[in-house]
C-alpha cells in the first residue's frame, strides 16, 4: 500500500505544520496544493503529475483536507486526533474515491457543499 498523505487546499502554513507533526505519528505526509495546481484532478495532484494546464480560478472559499490511501481504521483514529486537538477544524473534509479522483478541487469542494447543505436540511 502506498503511503497516506493529506492533500490541503487553502490551509494555513501553521496549519499545515500542525497537519504535518500529527501525521509523522501515523506515518503520513503532507501535499498543500498550490494555487496554480487547482487544474489538476484530485488523483493528479496527490500522484504528483505535472500541471498542464494553467488554472486561472480563485481560491475555494474554505479550507479543505483530502485524504489520500488512509486505512479506514487509521483514518477514523486521524480524524479523531485532529479534533482533539482542533486541527483544521473547520474545514471540509473528502477521502480520494474512484469517483472523486478524475475531479478537480472546484468540482470536489462544490460536492462536499451540496452534502453538507443536504445534512443540514435533514437536522
């Protein structure tokens, strides 16, 4: 299996150093994207492909964590340490899908809204 890594789009550097010393502990690394990276498919980016095409588009408007060849069991004790000690709290959250992986940042952050706004309705 190849190694867990969290793909950041728009956190903060102190974010991502927090991001970066809790994942050592479960041997994952860290890929903060680049503006200039939002072109590029989710699956792209955490593979480290080439850009190829320029991304002329804004920030996403919120902070949002993708992970990457996190076991589910790793995954669930990951999530429950960043809350802990309120890591990225706030910000969206995916796990790289099939499904996902052909979509680029946008398409990913506008899903997970439409979720979130779906859970809201349901409460």
């Amino acid at each position: 299996m190849e190694k867990p890594i969290i793909l950041c789009y728009g956190i903060a550097a102190y974010e991502t150093d927090r991001l970066e010393k809790l994942g050592r502990k479960f041997g994952s690394g860290i890929r903060r994207a680049a503006l200039n990276e939002y072109s590029l498919p989710i699956a792209a980016l955490a593979a480290g492909l080439p850009i190829q095409r320029a991304y002329d588009g804004k920030p996403l408007p919120e902070a949002m964590l993708v992970f990457v060849n996190f076991p589910e069991g790793m995954l669930d004790v990951f999530l429950s340490e960043m809350k802990k000690y309120r890591i990225a709290h706030g910000s969206l959250k995916a796990v790289l899908t099939p499904h996902n992986a052909v979509w680029t940042p946008e398409q990913l952050y506008q899903e997970l809204c439409r979720e979130r706004a779906a859970l809201s309705r349901k409460k």
